[in-house]
C-alpha cells in the first residue's frame, strides 16, 4: 500500500496529514501527487469526495517550501474556484496543511461580497498563495492590485464548471496577466472531452490522471428516485425526514425564493432548517454554511451554488426536490455525500413533467433505478390526459427541448457566485 511517506512528501506535511487523521493517500492523491510533483501539467478527474484538494494542495505546498522565498512579494500560487463557499474551503484546506511549514506560507481567499480594501491590503502585505472566485479576482485585476507576474501554479477546481461559457471571458482576461511559464493544473469530479479540449489552451503537455467510478456508479451513494406529485413533495419530504434517520440533509431546489419558502415551510413544521443561495449577504452565507456543518441546522435547503465540492462530513443524504439541469450536475449534487469512504443516500423526487428528463440523466450516468413510491404521496392524482404522439397544438405548447432550456435559463437567472 502506498503511504504518504512514500510520496516524497516532506516531514512537516506528513505531521499536517497525521494532525488532520489521514491515514494513508486515496487513489487520485496517490495518482497525482507525483505528477504533479515533477512539475507536469495535469487533468485530474475522479469521484466526488475522493480527497482531489489534497492531491493538488499537498505537492503544491511542498514547492512552495522547497524554492527560496520570493524577494518581492508576489503571488506564487492562483487557485479558481467557482462559488465562494468552495473558495474559502480550498483555502482552508492549504492553510491546515501549511500549518507545519518551515516558514509561513500565507493564503488568502479572494471573494466577492468581502469588503475589497481589506483584501487589497493583504495583497500588498504580501501573499503566497490565492484562492480566488473568477468575478473578485478580475475586479482586482481591473485596478491593478494584483501582481501575477510571479505566478508559479494555477489550478482550477471544479474546472469545467469554471470553463462553461459564465466563466470564460473571466478567464481570458486572466490568461494575459499570468506568465507564460507557468504549472496548470485542473481538477473535477467530471472532465468531458468537451472541457478537455477548451483546457488544451491552458494546459501544456498535460498528463491526464483519471480514477474511474466502478461501474455502478459513484461508490457509497445510494441513489433512489421518488415518484410524487409536485404538490405533494414538501410533505414527503417532512415524513422522509422524519422516518428515514438520515441526520444531515442538502436539499436542491431550483430557485433563490424557494430555498426561502421552503426552508421556512420546515422550520414551521419544527424542522431546524436553513437557506443558502447566492442572493444572501456574504456574511450569511458563510453562517448558515457553518451551521449546518456544525449540525445546529440539519437541514439546508440550498441552490445549485451548494453542488460544487463543499465538503460536508457525515452528511446523510442529498435530495433533488427539484431536479438538476444536467447529468453532470446531477452527479455533482449527489456527490455532497457519501464522501471519504461514509455512505449516504440521494433522493430524486420526479412527476410526469420531469420523468424524461430523469430519465436522460440516468441514461448519462448509466444507471436504471427503480421507481419509488410512497404511500400516501399520489403522483397519478393529477396524472395529466396525454394521447400518444406530438403535441396537440402545434407551435403554442413548448418542446421538451425549450422546456428544458427555459428551466436551465430560469435557474441559470436563479444563480449567482
Ligand atoms: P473532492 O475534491 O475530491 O470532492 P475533497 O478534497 O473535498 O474531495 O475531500 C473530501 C473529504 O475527504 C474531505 O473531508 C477531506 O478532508 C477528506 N480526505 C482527503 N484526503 C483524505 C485521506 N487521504 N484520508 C482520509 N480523508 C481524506
Ligand atoms: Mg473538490
């Protein structure tokens, strides 16, 4: 067995390691450290939960300690995330396993609804490494308070959600501020082609280190989907709440206002729960996200800006109340829990609306799960009178396609980072 020693790592990163309870590398870290660690480019892609912070923190952090300190202060490290959430957790993370460090290796996160002054003024005091959500940083590249010039890594966490088009022209205008040479590395729990090729403008010669899923899926997630009318979810959900044990719940729901109903509709049902969306004040952001970690709220009912590696531990279970605009971010969503080798479960809940499209993220994620129900939460109540074929009126009812795409355009509206 592989064991972090045996990774080259140096002695006060194995005392962080030990001080955080790890006890030997997971795959991807055994796969990527080395790589990494001989300098090479990389696209990293394995499951959700499977420890990719580390794999990119850990030898980053040991190049950091193994070069000379810099004369001027200038940013050596530059790490993109895409929600602010996940930007101060990857700082968190480099920051716990600098703790032991021969000098002071000093992060910081560099996010939007922070006050900027205070973000600059650290800048100018002198920092190693940013974790930084694409919009705050080009506002400081904008006023030119920020010095790449002596940039030595980039890395792109949960990089084809930062290359999807939202994030693209950000990133062009990063291209010309960093130099040239320079080590980049992507990571993502899914790396289609797609991204692969749009990343092959910031990677060189990169080394692609892939720890396939088993073949059924994600491992350690129970995935199961629940047939209910759409009326008919907010109580389900409370009785499954309540009969299921599940302890630490995320709820999905694909919009900023219903996080806010829903979530006040379980409080008033004696349910601790809580709203995180990113129409909320950063500051509330960050406490409602802490509660919920800490276990005083045990339900978050949150936006898809909750999908994107946070890493809650001993959370039970994920629930699409509404489900997911696409395959990809299915598995992102469910991949909130079992994390780390802990079991959990993932709950869709659809209706005749949504079976289609349920079924196109099943046939994606090459899955087939059975069809729930639960008694007395009716679906075919309302079961809608369809004749086989096309729409009855041509050009008045939307096509699945459009339907679709208004659902993603609605959401997409919905989000913010
Ligand atoms: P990913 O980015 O792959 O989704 P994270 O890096 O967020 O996963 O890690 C998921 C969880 O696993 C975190 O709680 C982290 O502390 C833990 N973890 C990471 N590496 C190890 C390890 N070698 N042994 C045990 N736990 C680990
Ligand atoms: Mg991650």
């Amino acid at each position: 067995m592989t064991t972090f020693q045996s990774l080259g790592l140096a002695d006060h990163l194995l005392q962080s390691i030990r001080d955080l309870g790890f006890e030997a590398p997971t795959p991807i870290q055994v796969s990527a450290i080395p790589v990494i660690s001989a300098g090479d480019d990389v696209a990293g892609e394995a499951q959700t939960g499977s420890g990719k912070t580390a794999a990119f923190v850990l030898p980053i952090l040991q190049r950091l300690c193994d070069s000379p300190p810099a004369d001027s202060p200038r940013v050596r490290v530059l790490t993109l995330a895409p929600t602010r959430e996940l930007a101060l957790q990857v700082a968190g993370v480099f920051t716990s396993l600098a703790k032991r460090a021969p000098r002071p290796i000093k992060v910081l996160a560099v996010i939007g609804g922070e006050p900027i002054e205070q973000q600059i003024s650290a800048l100018n005091r002198g920092i190693d490494v940013v974790v930084a959500t694409p919009g705050r940083l080009l506002d400081l590249l904008g006023r030119e308070v920020l010095d790449l010039t002596g940039l030595q890594v980039l890395v792109l966490d949960e990089a084809d959600k930062l290359l999807d088009l939202g994030f693209s022209e950000e990133l062009a205008a990063l291209f010309w501020s960093i130099p040239h040479e320079r080590q980049t590395l992507v990571f993502s729990a899914t790396l289609p082609q797609k991204v692969l090729d749009l990343s092959a403008d910031v990677l060189r010669d990169p080394v692609t280190v892939r720890v396939d899923d088993a073949p059924e899926g994600p491992v350690g997630i129970h995935q199961r989907v629940i047939e209910v009318h759409q009326d008919s979810r907010r109580r389900l959900l409370q009785h499954l709440l309540g009969e299921e044990g599940w302890g630490r719940t995320l709820v999905f729901v694909a919009t900023q206002r219903a996080t806010e109903l829903l979530s006040a509709k379980l409080r008033k049902a004696g349910i601790w729960a809580g709203a995180l969306h990113g129409g909320l004040a950063q500051a509330d952001r960050v406490a409602v996200l802490a509660e919920f970690k800490s276990g005083r709220v045990s339900v978050l009912v949150a936006t898809d800006i909750a999908a994107r590696g946070i890493d809650v531990p001993r959370l039970g279970a994920v629930v699409n109340f509404d489900l997911p605009r696409s395959p990809r971010d299915y598995l992102h969503r469910i991949g909130r829990t079992g994390r780390a080798g802990e079991n959990g479960v993932a709950v869709s809940f659809i209706d005749h609306s949504s079976a289609a499209h349920f079924r196109l993220i099943e046939k994606h994620s090459q899955i087939e799960l059975p069809r729930e129900r639960v008694p007395g939460f009716d679906l075919s109540r309302q079961a809608p009178k369809r004749s086989k074929g096309p729409a009855p009126v041509k050009g008045k009812r939307m096509s699945k396609k459009d339907k679709l795409r208004a659902q993603a355009a609605q959401a997409a509206q919905a989000e913010e980072h």
